[in-house]
C-alpha cells in the first residue's frame, strides 16, 4: 500500500491500514484539512467536486462530500466529470477551491485528491505545505447541525465546457466539418467516455468508432497513454482507415494520437502541433517543462518568439506561463495549457485546436508530424532506497559535467548541444527519473546509459 503526499496532491493505493494507503480515515483527514484551508485563506465556504470513473470513485466521492458537509461547506457536486471540466466550474461557480478524485494515469488501485485553489488552478508547493500541515495537527473543527453545508448536483457543465471550447478564436469547426474526418477515439473506460464524443459531435465529426468509452473504471489496458498500451487503438486505425486515432487518460487531461498507418504521433508532439498552429495565428512566448521534447523551443524560435522551460509539475508550468506571457504552455506527456480558455492542461481544448491544425494543413497527420523537428526520448528510472542520498549523488553528477550547459531548478538538466539528460526525483513515486534526448534512438539510448552507470558508479563509491 502506498500514500504519497505532495505537490500533485494526496495520492495513494485504495486499502491497507491508515498511513499507509488512501483509506477511508485518510480521506476524511485531507479533505478536512483542505476544506479548512480553503475557508482560512478564502473566507469561501464553497468547493467544486468532480471525478473520474474509478472503481473508488463513489466511495472517495461520497467520503469527501460528506466531510466538507461536515466543515459547512457547500459543495457543488459535477459528478462523473474531468480534470480541466473542474478546473473551469471552479470560478464559473465563484468557489473557494475544487478537489478532482482521480489518480491521473496511475492504474485502477489507485486514486487521489488533486486540489483546486479558487482561480481553479493547482494549488501551490507552499499552499500544499499548509494544507499538509492542518491534516498532520488535525486543525479542523467540524460545524454544528444547524450549520452542515449543503450539496448541488450539477450536471451542465459537460456542455458549458464545450461551449467555452466553441468558442474559442482558433477553433475553426466549420474546417473539421468539411475535412470530414474518420476517427477512432480510446478513452479506458472512464470519464473521458462521455466527454469525447460529445465533443467531437459538436466539431461536426460524425465517423468515430469508440473503443472503451463506457465509464465504468475496468481499464482495459494500462491506463497511461504511452505507445506499448495502446496497440488496440492502433490495430483499429489501420482496420478502419481511419484519418487519425485520439487518445486521452483517466481524467483527461492528457492527449495523444495516432497516425493513420497505426504509427504514434508521439505524446510529446502534441504540445509541439497545438503550440506551431497557435504560434502561425497567435505569436508570442511558449513554456513546457525540463523534461519535454526540445521540438517545442524549435518551433517556438523558428516562429520568431521566446520559448523558457519551467520546472516539472503543471503548477510550475502555470507559474512560468504567467511569468513570461505565454500564450500555449504545457508537458510533454501530451498536456495542453492554453490560457485562452484556462491555466489547466486540456484534452478538449487539444483535440479542437488540433483538429483545426490537421484540418487546415490539408494533409495526413504523419505528413503533419514528419513536418517537425525530429527527436527521441529515452525514459529510464531507478528506484529510491532509504539509504540514498539523492542531494549529495545529484551533485556528485553535476561536479562531473560542470563544464556542460545545466540548470538545477528541478533535479539536474544537463546539455550537450541538441541532445540532453534530466535526472529528477518522481513527484508521486519513489523512484529518480532519467529522461534523454537526441535526434536518433540510439544516442539518447546511449546517453542514458552513460548516466545511469555514472549513479552506479557513485553509489558504489559512497
């Protein structure tokens, strides 16, 4: 069982003993720290809920409206919803914060409270210090009878959200319409389900064949959108000669599609695609993390503007985006920040923006993605143990390549030219991240094989 608390928020493994997993108790715990921080720091007793399709989904969901009742909060219940949908109720709504239950890509044990602030953005590293310090002194008081919070089901914000989409500048659906596109959509039986093909009816997309779009939590395959899960979507493609396949996560706010020959556009060029057609209408400055795809500051400065790299975690990504004016931002795990519509990564937003893309480039997606700068990322990790010092073997490995190009705002990032390394600890797994880049597989292979026997190296040394 696992329980892991941090930026990304209370993330853990359904059972177990308290402590130890997201049990029932844990729940209650963080929902009312939370739910207290937000009535300190706001004055607001109102908190938007919504969740994924998790086979825990009900029993988190109805363990959280039942503690935030108990605070006197008023909670506006979205029901079976996504990640940005949440994010864009919570000022619709004039709330003081807004939880999301769902646990992102993590399989279907897993779920997790990803907390809102009152502008519907991730709360910050330091918000969520305070947060973890009311649940670790229980600094909550409970509201009298007279006084318990009442519940609003709303079920309007499916459509409210593909409204805001419509009527985005950029999306230009009368250009869907007329590319009559032939899609098949995989959205791993959860909320992404009912999301998508409204969605893409309202685009004027009318051949979809839907694979797992019944929102019941059984994934049908790992449900993190990488290429070795998603060779249904794939086989399906080809067998309905289709234009293109699209691909979200649990929550769906990730976004990745597949060529029309069952190829993978590869998740980390769906930021780079969304980002050139935005850059050709809209220029200005772009932001992805450290550990995205050097593709987007190539397109970014071929298009005569700034690209900056922020710190891994969506929060950061924001924080940068705000920083520098940026008009599109987000990761390089297929997240689309577009701060037209919100400061959220967004698959609807995604698959409007770049459907009009693909759309308008009169070509196939594989003609769309063989346009860019090629590159490869290799994605290796090792596991954390008690005795490693992670601080001091981080340093270890800076003093080694200090000659090199490297920033250590998050982890270390070092360059050597086109081609780099990030080693960074997870954020929700007890794990160090290697993640390479080169223009061929076998030297970002090569690269992460190098840095990877320099760790061995050290701990062995220490």
């Amino acid at each position: 069982m696992t329980l892991i608390k941090s930026i990304s928020g209370i993330r853990g493994t359904i059972g177990g003993q308290a402590g130890n997993g997201l049990t029932p108790i844990d729940i209650v715990k963080f929902t009312a720290a939370f739910g207290s921080w937000v009535v300190q720091k706001t004055g607001n007793k109102k908190i938007v809920l919504g969740r994924d399709a998790r086979i825990s989904g009900e029993m988190v969901n109805n363990l959280v409206i039942g503690t935030l009742q108990g605070l006197g909060i008023e909670v506006i219940d979205l029901g079976l919803s996504t990640t940005p949908t949440v994010e864009v109720a919570v000022p619709d709504e004039q709330a003081g914060g807004g939880i999301i239950l769902t646990a992102s890509h993590n399989p279907k044990q897993w779920n997790a409270l990803k907390l809102l602030n009152q502008n519907g953005e991730f709360i910050s590293d330091l918000d969520g210090k305070e947060v973890l310090d009311i649940a670790e002194n229980a600094a909550f008081e409970f509201a009298e009878v007279d006084k318990l919070g009442k519940v609003t089901k709303n079920d309007t914000y499916l459509q409210k959200h593909i409204d805001k989409v419509l009527a985005l500048p950029l999306v230009d659906v009368e250009a869907i319409k007329k590319a009559d596109f032939k899609v098949v959509i995989d959205c791993v039986n959860s909320t992404g389900g009912i999301f998508i093909p409204t969605l893409l009816k309202a685009l004027g997309v009318t051949r979809v064949t839907e694979l797992y779009c019944e929102p019941n939590g059984q994934f049908p395959h790992n449900p993190e959108p990488l290429p070795e899960n998603l060779t249904a979507i794939s086989k399906e493609v080809q067998k309905q000669n289709a234009d293109l396949g699209i691909v979200v996560d649990p929550d769906v706010d990730r976004l990745c599609f597949v060529n029309e020959d069952g190829s993978m556009f590869g998740e980390e060029y769906t930021l780079v695609a969304v980002a050139d057609y935005v850059l050709k209408n809209t220029p200005g400055n772009t932001v992805s993390n450290l550990s995205s795809t050097r593709a987007l500051r190539d397109v970014t400065e071929k298009a005569g503007s700034v690209y900056n790299a922020s710190a891994v975690g969506e929060v950061n990504v924001v924080n940068k985006m705000k920083e520098t004016n940026a008009i599109i931002g987000g990761e390089g795990n297929g997240g689309i920040i577009y701060p037209e519509s919100h400061y959220g990564r967004d698959a609807l937003v995604g698959i409007a923006l770049f459907l009009t893309h693909l759309a308008k480039f009169g070509k196939s997606i594989s003609l769309l993605r063989s346009s860019y700068p090629q590159y490869h990322i290799s994605k290796n990790k090792i596991t954390l143990t008690p005795e490693m010092d992670i601080d001091n073997l981080l340093k270890q490995v800076e003093e080694k390549y200090k000659n090199q190009p490297y920033s250590t705002i998050d982890g270390l990032k070092i360059e050597f030219d086109k081609t780099w390394v990030h080693l960074r600890r997870s954020n929700t797994e007890p794990i160090i991240r290697i993640y390479s880049e080169a223009e061929n597989e076998t030297v970002a292979e090569s690269l992460a094989n190098k840095i990877i026997s320099d760790i061995k190296e050290i701990l062995k040394l220490n």
